[in-house]
C-alpha cells in the first residue's frame, strides 16, 4: 500500500506552493458516475452547438439558443419542449459569406449567441447571421415563442466568428457586450449600445488580441462611504504587453468600467473614460507558463464586498495537463483599481517600448476611478466634466502595476487530466448551521466534477459522466430553486440535479460522502436531501462535513460469508470492488494481511489465486480502508471461505471436463501433464492475462511458420548445393534427397490436447534423445495445458521439421 495514498483527498487547495507536484495534482474524485440512460436530455435533429442559455425562472422555461434555432424548454424536464421558433440565413447572406471564404454549411449560418432578458416577457436575441451579426427582440407568451421582426445591426453587440468567444450583460436596458466588431475579427471592443454609445479605444495597450470569457454586474454604490458607481467587470485573455519576450506571451485579465461613464469632453469622446485593467494570477505547483483563464462565475453576497468570482484555468503549453480553480474576493480586485500602481510606457535604446512601474504623481481626480463624493465635491458631476490631464493619463495607461492574487494566494483545486471548460457555484447551508459553496467544473470529456472546500480542504463529491462519447461542455447554468444544473454541449442540454442522495445506500457511505445537499435520515434509515428550511437541530438527521465522522451511524450488518469450493491446480478468482475511488482493498487469509506476489494477485475487481492447491483453502477477508481529515475507515466489503473439493472420484470428472464456475470464482482444469510454473515477477490484470496469452499463441505461430520456412526452402536448395553440405557415408548419388523427411512422418508422435478455458501461458520444451542427437522431443503446451507431444526429427542439412503444423 503506498504511503502517500491517503492524501488523495487533498486537492493541493491550501497546500503550500513546495509541496510535491504528486500530492498536489492527485486530487481524486471520491464517486465516478457513469453515464446513465435516464439523464433527461434536448436535441433536435440537424440541429447543433447548443451552447447560450437564459433562465427565465419566473416563466419556469430555460431559453436555449442554438444553430439557427431558439427553444423555450420547461426548466423542470429539458427533455420537453415548450416551444420554438427558426431563424435562418437568407440565400443571399449565405452566397456572400462563401464569397468571403467562409464555409457554407458550418460558418455561414446563424448562430444564437446573445439572449438576454429586457422586461417581462421579452427578450434580446442576437444571431451571427453569417458573419453578418443580427439582432432582434423575442416574446415567450401562452407557449408560444415570437421573434417581433424589429431586426438591428448586431455589429459590436454580437460576434462575426460563431465559434470566438464572447461575454455580454443587459443592465436595464443597456447591453454591455465585449466581442470583435469586423469581419476579420482583428478589431476588439468592449462596447456599451446605448443612446450614448462608449467603447474602448482602439490601441494594443487597451486589448491586444484578447480572448473574452465573461461579464458581470457589481452594484458598488450599495452602502457606499464614497459615493462610488456601480461597476462592470469582464474577464479575458490577451497577449501580455508588459512583458520583454520574443514570443506572444498570453496572460490572464480583469477589467472594469463605471456604469455611468459618459466619454470624455474633448479627450476620450464616446470611449470609455474609466477602462482599467490588471493581470489575474492563478499559479499552479512547479516551473509553468501563465495559467489561461477559461470561465468564470460570480457567486454575488447581499454585501457586494463578499461577493466571489470563481474563476478556472488552463495551460497555455500543450505539453501541460493541469487545470485549476481560483477565487478572487470583489474587494480585492475593487482594491487593486482603487489603490494600486499604474504601469507605463518608457521608450529604451532603439526605440523598444518597456513598461515599467509609474512612480510620478498621479493628476487629480485619480484615472479610472468613477465620480465620487470627492469629485461631486470638486465640480465634477459627470465624466464629461473630467480635465484632460486626467483623461490623457489613463488613455495611454490603463494597465495596474499590481497583479490580483487569489483568495489564501493559491489555487482552490489543481486537478491533472481532462481540462476545465466551465463552472457554476452554488451555496448550500448544512446542519452544523454554516454555509458552503458547492463548484459544479464542465471538462473537455463530458463530465461534471462537484467540488466543495472544508477548512482548507479540497474535496471532490462526485463526476458524473453526462454523454455517451466524450463532448466538451460549452455552457453550464445553475438554477438554485429549482435544485438542477444545465450543461450545454454542440451535441444537446443535459438537466441533472445538484445532488442525488439515493446514490449512497448506507449510512457509512452517505456520511462519507461528505455532500452537504445529503444527510443520514435516521427514521427512514436513508440518504435523503437536506430540507430547506432546516429543521431544528437538524431533527433526526446526521451529518458531519468536516470530519467525516460515522460515530453516529447504526451499527451495519454482518457480512454473508460465501463459501465456494477449492479445486486442484485451478484458478481461484474472489471478488472485491470498494465503494470509493479514495478507498484502498486490504485483503486478510486466516487474519493474516495478504500482498501480490507469485501466488496470489491482488488487482481492482478482487483477488486471482494462481494454481489453487490445499494450502490456499481459508477465509478470506476483503476490507475497504478509505482516509477522511487523517482518520482511517474501515469497512468490510466480502469475506470467502474457500474449502478443498472433498468428495471421491473428481479426479475421473475433471478427465470428462466438468467444471463449476461460480459468479466470484474461476476455474482452469488441471494439465495431464504437470509443467513446472514459472514466478510471476510482475502481476497481471485479467486482461493482461488474455493479452499475454494472444501474444504468446502468435509467437508460438511465427516460430511453427519459420520453421515450416525454412524446412521449405532447406528442400528447394538441398539439390542444388549439395556440393557445399557434407554427404552421410555410404549415401547413393541417387538416393531421394527427402527420406530423412519420409521417415520423420512415420515416427512422430502426437497428441493433441482441448484449450483451456482460462489461460495463463504457454511453453514449449524441447528435450534431446541421447541415442540419437538427430531427434528431439518436442511439447508445445499453453497455459499450462499440453497441446502437442512428439519427437523434432534433424536432417543431414542440419534442419528440423515438426510434422503437420496444422494440427498444433
């Protein structure tokens, strides 16, 4: 058992950066689900890309926008449809996309990239329209889904490039979209659609080939001591700037504008006169480039300052695997823009720009900062009123000195293996009165990761599998009332709830499961959802997070003992599959603790013993031994009791191939003729026993074949260089060149054996005759079985021929 095997639960969460890369990237989730028919699931066929979504919660349907289609589907079962409608492109707009070099059928169609609630039952969609961006406004009454027809140009409001990403926001009836606004997509903007229209600037320091990935609302005027505005926040990817490399360096960021910026006067007109920007960082264990930030979601706190975003990350080398969680406090970010350092151009030796710390005085009010009750207090109503100074100063530097570090300055959760594509969080309250964000991770394979943090540790609940054929989630949403989670993927939506505490069928394992949606309900004696209200001191249910305790739990039934009868020289195979992917098998013979070796082989589904005799017949004992916050957990998962075969004449039936196979055991039939077994050095699974055994028949079957071969063309040469081979004394010249080969066919001897039905290897021995060192005996035998016995017969060219090779 190795010895770092129960610090599998720990994630690398707030484990020091030192810590060894293998403990910390071996974070391992306690349940994997496979996927499961009765998902409830949405597609339509011909139609793709489900990927943008819009809860209407208050009109119980989940708005899904897909290629050329919007569906209003009942948020209780996705699988049913609601209503729809279709929106397609024109002729005409398809003929001029493929003029454009785009694909007709993939790029030059309409993809539903923007949905966004305006009031009451109306809604903002937006298509690509073969790169041609189109907007419209939609209505969902009585069941019926209508496009009014009121089509505008969703240039700037909606992507050309339907697979680029992109964020948007509708604050009121304002949308703040941040996408590219050409064809070509080489023209980046963050860009409010309003009556007073602002957008960034177009300059490298403001966005340099950025990747947009999410945006959300802070109200921070709420209680404010300052008077400050409420704020936008967008998170991307871009090439860094401030670093001096050879090659494009991508870099994580997070910005922000005030939402009642207005331009600048003279300087800045109709740009955003508040665009600030800085560097995320999220470092992962060990010598990498900067982690790539891929979503992010917003867990919002009736205080804006305890507000959350959870952000996931992957690397931006090919050769890496790793992906990672981090939080940034709202306050934090708030701060870094609100204090920090700015950074600025300096021009070095010929003409390089580097960008250095600004370390002059600052004009007066602050860049980037929104109006204020200081600046009410100077005159300065609007951004309009702001003085060029200021304006200028921000225009060409809006990037902070300061990176924002992540909540206890390291990764939540650092995981090796499928990337990390999306992420919703959810707050759940437990019986021990405190409360808990549960992450739901999309990856690129297609499951779901539910993982929560107790005291500094990282925990993963559960994965869940929710397609057939691995298919990356493009869109995960998170609906708290209603208890589900909604992945989107190009191939259809899955609905799953947020949790399932049918799954754990005992006591020991609801507890250890450690899901705080799932308690221990003493009276029905079942895993059931914690209610919502709580009762009072949690009622007659259990419970323990932290700890994992299960103290509390009644006392579990004894395990049935099995017996099953020993046979000798078969294959005994007893299983055993623990409960949990964190747990590890102990298996006991006669209270002895057992280990791999020769003999017996201890493997994932159980415990092989090889050639059993009447030694090995006992009790065996499989135990499940799983580690939760430092303490073992023992549980007894089978126990066999293996008795020697007793009644007489099974000699005589094991001739006659009558064998019992059991669900927990196998059984090879003895070999006629004993062959001494080789040591196993390196256990094999199963498969790897089948696997060996297909390679060994064919090695055997290369040699048969070569040595056919060569007995062949031995023939067809022996006349012709007979001048070159030494002649047997007394030999005629017209002696038939082939007697040697006549008489080895009436002097074989064979015997042919039936396979066995289980296999372990195969042999072959090759004895001299001392009397005659021109024949050798030869046994062929596999897995232990003899499959053929005769004597290799050499002739005067020093050749062998084993006599009918179709037979072996």
């Amino acid at each position: 058992m190795s010895a770092l095997w129960p610090l599998k639960v720990l994630c690398g969460l707030f484990l020091p950066l030192s810590i060894s890369e293998h403990v910390s990237l071996h974070c391992v989730p306690r349940k994997t689900v496979p996927y499961q028919e009765g998902l409830k699931v949405f597609r339509e066929e011909g139609i793709w890309n489900y990927s943008t979504m819009l809860m209407r919660e208050d009109l119980g349907v989940l708005m899904l926008g897909a290629r050329e289609a919007v569906y209003a589907l009942d948020m209780n079962d996705v699988s049913t449809k609601n209503a729809g409608v279709y929106w397609g492109v024109t002729p005409d707009k398809q003929r001029e996309c493929t003029y454009k070099g785009k694909d007709a059928e993939v790029e030059c169609r309409n993809y539903i990239r923007t949905l966004h609630t305006v009031a009451g039952d109306r809604m903002y969609v937006c298509g690509t329209n073969a790169f041609s961006p189109i907007c419209d406004y939609m209505t969902y009454s009585d069941g019926v889904l209508t496009l009014e027809g009121l089509q505008e140009e969703g240039k700037g409001k909606c992507p050309f490039d339907p697979f680029q990403r992109y964020s948007s926001i509708m604050i009121g009836e304002d949308l703040y979209s941040a996408t590219s606004i050409n064809f070509l997509g080489s023209e980046p903007v963050v860009l409010r659609s309003t009556k007073t229209t602002l957008r960034t600037e177009f300059k490298s320091s403001w966005l340099n080939e950025p990747n947009f990935v999410y945006m959300d609302f802070v109200p921070e005027s709420q209680s404010s001591d300052t008077g400050d505005d409420d704020k936008v926040y967008m998170f991307f990817s871009e090439n860094a700037m401030e670093y001096d490399f050879y090659n494009k360096l991508l870099v994580s960021r997070v910005a922000r504008v005030c939402k009642g910026d207005m331009g600048g006067q003279r300087t800045l007109q109709r740009k955003w006169t508040s665009f600030l920007k800085a560097r995320l960082d999220c470092s992962v264990p060990g010598p990498s480039l900067p982690s790539i930030v891929q979503d992010v979601f917003l867990l919002k706190n009736d205080d804006w300052r305890k507000s959350v975003f959870y952000a996931v990350f992957t690397p931006q080398s090919p050769t890496s695997d790793v992906s990672a969680v981090c939080a940034y406090s709202t306050s934090d970010i708030s701060h870094v823009f609100d204090e920090g350092k700015f950074k600025t151009p300096v021009t070095v030796e010929t003409a390089h720009v580097k960008w250095v710390m600004f370390s002059g005085e600052l004009p007066v009010p602050r860049p980037g900062a929104c109006i204020n009750n200081a600046a009410r207090e100077q005159g300065m109503m609007r951004s309009l009123d702001l003085p060029d100074k200021t304006l200028q100063f921000i225009r060409d530097r809006p990037l902070m000195d300061e990176a924002v570090s992540p909540l206890m300055g390291r990764p939540l959760l650092v995981r090796k293996g499928a990337m990390f594509t999306r992420i919703a969080v959810d707050t759940v309250r437990a019986l021990d009165g405190e409360t808990y964000p549960v992450m739901f991770i999309g990856t690129e394979n297609g499951f779901v990761e539910k993982a929560v943090n107790y005291a500094g540790e990282m925990f993963i609940i559960e994965e869940i599998r929710l397609y057939k054929t691995p298919e990356p989630i493009r869109t995960l949403r998170l609906s708290s009332s209603k208890g589900q989670l909604y992945a989107g993927s190009g191939y259809g939506v899955v609905q799953l709830p947020l949790s399932d505490c049918g799954r754990y069928r005992s006591c020991v394992d609801c507890i250890l499961a450690r899901d705080p949606y799932c308690a221990w309900d003493l009276p029905s004696d079942r895993c059931s959802p914690v209610p919502r209200p709580q009762p009072p001191s949690g009622g007659d249910m259990i419970q323990s997070l932290q700890h994992g305790d299960i103290s509390q739990c009644p006392s579990p039934d004894e395990v049935t003992v099995e017996t099953y009868t020993l046979v000798s020289g078969h294959h005994v195979k007893l299983q055993c599959r623990p409960d949990s992917n964190l747990a590890q098998v102990s298996w006991h013979f006669s209270g002895q603790v057992l280990h791999s070796d020769d003999k017996r082989y201890i493997y994932d589904g159980g415990l092989l013993i090889l050639n059993a005799s009447s030694p090995d017949a006992g009790r065996y004992t499989c135990d499940s031994v799983e580690q939760v916050a430092g303490r073992p957990y023992t549980k007894t998962m089978a126990v066999y009791e293996v008795q020697p075969r007793a009644q007489p004449g099974w000699e005589e039936e094991e001739e006659q191939g009558e064998t019992t196979e059991t669900p927990h055991s196998a059984f090879t039939p003895s070999p006629e003729r004993p062959v001494p077994t080789q040591p196993i050095e390196t256990p094999l699974t199963p498969q790897s026993y089948r696997e060996a055994e297909r390679l060994v028949g064919l090695k055997v079957a290369v040699v048969l074949l070569s040595l056919f071969l060569g007995a062949t063309v031995a023939w067809n040469l022996k006349g012709r260089c007979r001048r070159f081979l030494p002649q047997k004394a007394g030999a005629g010249q017209g002696k038939a060149p082939s007697s040697d080969y006549v008489d080895s066919t009436r002097t074989t001897e064979q015997k042919l054996l039936p396979p066995s039905s289980i296999t372990t290897n195969t042999t072959t021995n090759i004895t001299t005759n001392s009397k005659n060192n021109n024949r050798a005996h030869v046994d062929i035998q596999r897995n232990g079985e003899l499959l053929f016995s005769g004597r290799h017969v050499s002739s005067a060219d020093g050749l062998g021929f084993i006599n009918d090779e179709s037979e072996i």
